[in-house]
C-alpha cells in the first residue's frame, strides 16, 4: 500500500506539472489570434464540459478494474486535444479540442482519486488525499512557473521557438505522452478490486449512482456552487493580474507561491485538523472565511499586498477544503464503487468550472470586480447547503439515539 500511496502522488505531482504548462501563455495566446476575451472563459468552459461528461463514464468503467489503462487512454486522448488546441488556429476547433482535452484528462483527474481511497485505511484517508492534493497543487504551481519561464527566458525562448506560443503547446502533448505510459507501468490494481470475488458491472455501477442518499446529493450540488468560486477566482487572477501589466512569469511566481502555501497546509495542516473527526464544521468555517478574504482583497488599496498576505488565507482554507469534501463524499460511498462516485463527484465539480466562466466571462467585461464579488455569493450559498447538511446528519443522529 505504502508503495502505491507514493506512485500515486509522484505520478499526480508530474500531472500536475505536465498540465499547468500552458496556463500562464494562455490569455496572451488566445489574444495574439485576436479572439475576443470573453472566449477565453468559453474555452476553459468547454474544457470543464468535457470533464464533466467523461468522469462518470472513466470512473464507471474503473469500477471493473484496469485504472492504469484507463488513465492512459484518458491522458492520450487529452494529449490530442492539446495538439489541436495549439495548432488548429480556428476559434470553432479550439472549442472542439477542448471538449477533448477536457474528456480526457477526465479519467486520471477522477481515477487518482478513487485509487488513493482504495489503498489508504478509512483512518489516514483525509490525510493522504491531503498530500494527494498537495502534490497536485506543487506540481502545478511549478508547472504555472515552468511555462511562463519557457515563454520569457530570452536563452529558453532562442532554444524552444516559444516565441510561437503554440510550441508551448506541443511540449505540453509530448510530456504528457511519456507520462501516460509512467501511469499504464506503474498503476497497478487496489487490494480493494483484488479482493472482490465478482467485480461490478456497469449495470452495478449505474444502479449504485442512482441510491446517492439525499445528504450526500445536497452537499455534491454545494460543491458545484464552490466550484464555481474557486474556477473564477483562480482563471480570472490571472487575467486580473495580465490587466494589470504584470507578465506571464510574474504570474506564474504568485501561483508557485501559493501552491507552497497550499503543500504546507496539506502536509501540516490537514493532518492535524483530520483528527478532530470534524470535518463538516471545518468545512463550513473555511467557506466563511474565504467569503471575508474575497471581499477583502479585491477592494484593497494596494493589491499586491493583500494578494500575497490576507489571500494565502483563502489559499489555506482551500487546502483544507478539498481533501475534506473529498473524504465526506468516500464515507458516503459503497466500496468498490469509489471510482463511480468520484466520477459523479467531478461532473459536479465540473458544472462550477462550466458555469463560472461563462458567467465570469461576461461579469469581467463589465467591471473586473464583479466576477469577484459573485464568486464571493457562490461560496455563501454552497456554505448555506453545507449548513443544511450539517443539521440533517445532526437530527438523523438524534433520533437514532433517542
């Protein structure tokens, strides 16, 4: 188990890397095409369709085994959706390739999931998708980096020809080629799947996303709400911080910041909080917090400032949050079926990343503070459900032992 455990999170980590190249040239690619702004929400919006109609198909499929081939093909199909996006030059196929790229890396985004709740104990599960999600947020944050350095450095940009941003691009596929065939290697099946005498069916696993009893429903739909806050705060800072003449490698330093930020919260943290078996109401105390960071930062006198200090606290809430919900959402799950339901769990994820920009795109053109002060409604209302859910779980409880 110990050896999977670190496969898990190297192999999540240089995911993270691999796709997070492309993140900083992004908004300066889609302008140099003289595509208007508001397509660059759509595109990160066709992308979270994407994800959003292949996670419950990946994961339903892993439900019967085989995840390091799944994962494989997912990451393959996403490498050609990169290619496309970087190469086709028409905004209509740009959409297309990101629905694939989207479709794709839908499979390792819900599959390094599950497999990590299947080879952890019930015990150290919050903990480890704490580091899971640690590693992921590092890779990230160093990918963010690496991509705005190839696409600045003068010797980088002489040696590379990313003076064309769609070489970016093709790098990015390329990796990302190499490290699908590190995942089909080296994903091996869970001790959960080896022991089951009769693996489920996609009838089982179809029938078993049917029975989501109602708590777990409503807090899935407050996660689509929070999903929406955390897409529009992470994809429009950096067009906020592009706005403000800041380049592509300054905005690659801030993330790479804030997934240090992230790493020591997970690492530190988590672990510590995970032990007060609270999870709902540490939940519900991040997302009241992140509503007052949010109003805050972005009304601030001197932005850089508070982006740097009162913001690393919503960055710290979110570290906490995610291996959380994720840890509520496996306790709620039948095993054997972890990667189906973390496959409904990124559909509902991914309506926030789908709705969001869509709806950020066009805030943003009117006034840049809006997108932030609706993102700051979003996690008031997902914080009201998961207030909800709280109560019901609390009054199930009473009359169990009344």
């Amino acid at each position: 188990m110990k050896r999977a455990f670190i496969s898990i999170i190297i192999l999540y980590f240089i995911q993270g890397i691999i796709h997070n190249l492309g993140h900083p040239v992004t908004p300066a690619f889609v302008r140099s095409l003289e595509i208007p702004d508001r397509m660059f929400g759509f595109f990160y919006a066709t992308m979270s369709f994407g994800l959003m109609v292949g996670a419950p198909i990946w994961g339903i499929i892993a439900d019967k085994g085989k995840k390091g081939l799944i994962m494989a093909l997912g990451l393959l199909i996403y490498s050609i959706g990169q290619f496309g996006f970087g190469y086709s030059g028409n905004m209509y196929w740009m959409v297309f390739f990101r629905f694939l790229s989207g479709f794709g890396v839908a499979a390792s985004m819900t599959l390094y999931i599950s497999h990590m709740i299947e080879v952890s104990k019930p015990e150290n599960r919050a903990k480890r998708l704490a580091w899971l999600a640690a590693g992921l947020a590092l890779g990230a944050s160093l990918g963010y980096g690496l991509g705005g350095f190839i696409s600045t450095n003068v010797t980088l940009v002489s040696f590379l020809g990313t003076s064309d941003l769609r070489v970016v691009f093709l790098i990015q596929g390329l990796l990302n080629i190499v490290h699908a065939i590190a995942v089909f290697i080296f994903i091996r099946e869970s001790d959960v799947l080896n022991k089951q005498t009769k693996k489920p069916t996609i009838i089982d696993s179809f029938k078993n996303i049917k029975k989501i009893n109602t708590n777990l429903l409503i807090f899935l739909i407050s996660l689509t709400f929070i999903s929406i806050a955390l897409t529009n705060l992470s994809k429009y800072l950096d067009v906020y911080f592009d706005d403000l003449g800041y380049s592509s490698g300054d905005i690659g330093n801030f993330v790479l910041i804030t997934g240090i930020v992230s790493l020591v919260t997970s690492v530190f943290i988590v672990p510590l909080i995970a032990r007060i078996h609270k999870n709902l109401i540490i939940m519900i105390i991040t997302q009241v917090i992140s509503i007052a960071v949010v109003l805050y930062v972005f009304r601030a006198n001197d932005f850089i400032r508070a982006v740097y200090t009162v913001y690393m606290i919503y960055v710290v809430g979110k570290a906490i949050y995610q291996p959380l919900e994720q840890n509520f959402i496996a306790d709620n799950a039948n095993e054997g079926f972890y990667s189906s339901i973390m496959g409904v769990r990124q559909s509902f994820f991914s309506i926030g990343m789908i709705i969001g920009p869509l709806i950020g795109g066009y805030l943003y053109e009117i006034e840049a503070i809006q997108v932030f002060n609706f993102s700051a409604l979003m996690i008031f209302i997902g914080l009201v459900l998961m207030i909800i859910v709280y109560f019901r779980i609390r009054k199930n409880r009473d009359l169990q032992n009344s």
